[in-house]
C-alpha cells in the first residue's frame, strides 16, 4: 500500500545499508526520496534501485557541517517543494577500550553521530512546521542500556534519544512528530566490518548478543515507515527497540 503518496522524505546516511533500505521502503510507500550521504557512487546505486517510476534526487552531503546540513534541506525543499518526513540515519560506530578513545576518534563519532541529527533537525523544522511532518532519528540499543568498548557510539546515541524525545515535547503541539529507532545488531556492511578491541572481555562481549540472529536492514526500514506514516499519527516521542530482546531484562 502506498501510504506515502504526496509526502517528501529526506533521508541521509542513504548509500548502505539502514538508510539504503529505508530510502527503498519510503519510495515503495509512494513517497518522493532526496537521498544524502558523503557517498556518492553509494547513492547512486541506492537511486538505481528505487521502484520503477519513483521521484528522487541524491546530493552528496557531510553531516558533520552544519552549512552542508542547511543546503541539503534548502535543495530537497527547491527540488519537490515542501519536506514531510527527516531520517536522519548517517552514523558510525566506534568500538574501543575508552581509555583507547582518541580526541580525534572521539570528535568524529560525536560529530557525525550527533552534531549531524542537530543539524539536520535545526534545518528542517521550519519546513515540517509548515507541512506539519515528522522526524525520525536513529539512535541504537546502545541509547538504552551501557555497553562495554561502545562508550562514545552510547554517548552518541543517547544523545539522540533524549534530543528526540526534547523536540517531541518541544514542537508536538504545533503539529510536528519526532521518535527514534533503537535498533540492535543489523546485518549490515557497516558491521559486517565490525571487530571487538584486543584484550576484550567476552563475558561483556556475550551481553551485546540478542537472542536470536541479527536483523535485517529491511525490518528497521519498515519501523522507519510505519512511525514515518501518518498511520503512527499518536506516536511521538517514542524509542522503538528493535534488538531481539537485547535490552529487555
């Protein structure tokens, strides 16, 4: 069902795996797609696999500055004429002994991760106050619950927890929805690269593991959608876990 008919949807991180798909399952659901991400080739690929027939426009953008954040947002704006739907799905992970953290390593996983939702969010308010639209923002399981060698990627991720859940309360009576996605472990080309540091305690190790295999990149997508979806009209402020009971007990 084409439930995104007449709705724009700009979608950053959208040249693998998460925001790939979700650009996908967004174009499926009859929604116009501007995809953004430092990626080119990636988005390019992403834009040639788009149902036949799909409104879309990639542009190639750097979360990490703020001026790129506005561009991006002016571009999808001038390109289809309003904004309905932000995902902000750009991010990487960091996985190291914290006392291994280097200001630079640091700077970059705070700056991509975190500064980047900022910026896009502060951008595109203006334009989904005035199409009464939504946000949805990806945080992780490791926003919910501590995590051995993941303390800057939970810095990060709580961050955009808790900013989502301040702008839900901030803007949800002028009409603008905002949630976030706190997915587990996803099969992904991002952490298909994945690797634990040396000397990692597996007993910590093992508490990252669900319980059952990971999921697919398609299953967050369609989470992204339905809260994206004017079906998830009552819905805001949420954190919607996708993790195979990782952070139930």
């Amino acid at each position: 069902m084409q439930t995104l008919n007449d709705h724009v949807a700009l979608v950053t991180g959208a040249a693998s795996g998460i925001g790939r798909a979700t650009a996908l399952r967004l174009a499926d659901a009859g929604a116009a797609v501007f995809l953004a991400d430092i990626d080119v080739d990636g988005l390019q690929q992403t834009a040639a696999s788009l149902p036949t027939g799909s409104r879309s426009e990639v542009m190639a953008l750097d979360v990490t500055d703020s001026a790129a954040c506005d561009a991006v947002v002016e571009a999808c704006v001038n390109t289809f004429g309003k904004l309905d739907i932000l995902c902000n799905i750009a991010g990487i992970p960091l996985c190291e002994h914290m006392t291994e953290i280097t200001d630079a390593q640091w700077r970059r996983a705070t700056s991509i991760n975190l500064d980047g939702v900022f910026f896009m969010c502060r951008a595109a308010m203006p334009h989904l106050l005035s199409s009464k639209g939504n946000i949805v923002n990806m945080s992780s399981s490791a926003g919910l619950v501590g995590q051995a060698y993941n303390s800057a990627y939970c810095a990060t991720k709580a961050g955009v927890l808790m900013f989502s859940k301040a702008l839900a309360m901030e803007y949800g009576k002028q009409g603008v929805r905002v949630n976030a996605v706190c997915p587990g472990f996803v099969k992904t080309p991002l952490t298909a690269a994945f690797s634990m540091p040396e000397g990692a305690d597996m007993d910590l190790v093992g508490k990252l593991m669900p319980l059952s295999e990971g999921a697919e990149a398609e299953e967050i997508a369609d989470a992204v959608a339905y809260l994206a979806s004017p079906a998830a009209r009552f819905v805001n402020g949420i954190a919607l876990p996708i993790d195979g009971a990782q952070t139930a007990g």
